[in-house]
C-alpha cells in the first residue's frame, strides 16, 4: 500500500536585484570593514589609549583586593579605610611609565601629598615579554626612586575589576573608600609640554580631597601602553 505524502514546499525569497548604487556601498563597507580589521591589528600597544569604562565608577565603593608587594608584605585596600589611596598601573617596560619613572612625575606628587597611601599595581602577566620578577622591578624602582610600594596582580583579577586599561592608568580612592577619580595621570601623553606647564589631574584631584572638595575632572581619558594581561 502507497501512502501518499504531501511535502510542505518553503515559499521563496524573490531575488531582488542590486542597483548600482547599492552594490557600491556594500563595497565599500566590506572595503571599510577589511581596513579596520587590519589597522586594530597593527595598531602599537604602546600608543594604546581608551576611554574609562572599566568597573571602578566614581562615587561607587572602589573594589576591594589583598596583593603582594614587591618587598614581600601583603597589602589590603580595605587596612587604609579612612585614608586617601592613589592607584597606579605601572610596568617598567611601557615607555609610559618608563618616562614618568625617569621624570619623577609620580614620586614628587606622592612626596608632596605625603599623608596619601600611594601604590602601583602591576598587572603583566608572567608569560607577557614585559613580565618583570619582583627582585628586577625592585632594582628597577631603587633606580629611578620609587619609594611607594609596587604590588603584582599577575593575575590579572584586580586590574580587570578596575578595569585598568593602560599603564600608567590611576585612580583616586577617598576615605570612604570610594573611587574619586579614573583616568589619567595628565594632560600631556606626547611629553610635548614642559612638567610645570602640564595639568596633573591626580595632583589637583588630592589637593581637591585635600579641601574637602571632589576633584575635577573626576574621570579622564587614560593614556599609555596596554596592560598586558
């Protein structure tokens, strides 16, 4: 016995023709989208620099973390509560953070707001050409006098949940223990201005803590190499 099976046919899509025009402009958004691709891929790490939309908001707590320093001795956010905290992502071999080390941008405020807890974070991951051991980053900050505690997140955790894009990239926690401050260390990533004509967002912002005022700008673009997480 022959069954008989009706098979549902799928309507189709009529075909409509591209014109001239439209058949242009898909060539030049493949032609758009193939050049983007290539200038992210040769784009240098050290010229990288984005906008502050990690997960440190000012006005919000500023996440906690427990990390070992350079010398040893852990350290823990949460044991400076009622204390301002600035936060630096360093690493020796970003010409960034090279130059600011060589220049003593960050030594001189820290000494010159020397009440606040002043620590860099170093993110690189230890497979990363930029990894430093502890003892190399020790005689590199003796070097250029880099007194502050230097901590390694060579996991990378605390910087995501900064969400630390550059280095150097700062941050300003108060006493409360919010984020008061994301960004930039200055005005001036080409160097191209002489250091007492340059705006140093983190200096006015501690000055700012200092009077009991929140600084401003509170969120700048960061500039620097990329964290190599």
């Amino acid at each position: 016995m022959t069954r008989n099976r009706s098979i549902a046919r799928i309507p189709s899509i009529p075909h409509t023709p591209r014109t001239p025009r439209a058949a242009a402009a898909a060539a030049i958004l493949a032609l758009a989208a193939a050049a983007g691709l290539a200038l992210s891929a040769t784009l240098p790490a050290a010229t990288a620099s984005v906008e502050t939309t990690g997960a440190a908001v000012v006005g919000q707590a500023a996440p906690g973390f427990q990390l070992k320093g350079i010398d040893g001795a852990n350290y823990s956010l949460a044991s400076y509560k009622g204390k301002v905290v600035v936060l630096e992502w360093i690493n020796p071999n970003c010409p960034f953070s090279n130059r600011h080390a060589r220049e003593h941008t960050m030594t001189e405020l820290s000494k010159q707001h020397g009440e606040v807890v002043w620590l860099g974070i170093n993110s690189t991951n230890p497979k990363s050409g930029d990894y430093l051991t502890p003892a190399d980053h020790l005689a590199w900050n003796k070097k250029n006098g880099i007194v502050y505690p230097v901590l390694y997140d060579e996991s990378g955790t605390v910087g995501h949940s900064y969400g630390a894009r550059t280095t150097p990239h700062m941050f300003i926690v108060d006493a409360q223990g919010n984020v008061a401050y994301n960004g930039a260390i200055d005005d001036d990533p080409r160097a191209s201005k002489p250091k007492t004509e340059r705006t140093n967002y983190v200096g006015n912002g501690l000055s700012a803590e200092e009077a009991g005022k929140r600084p401003d700008p509170a969120a700048t673009k960061p500039y620097g190499c990329s964290v190599k997480y």
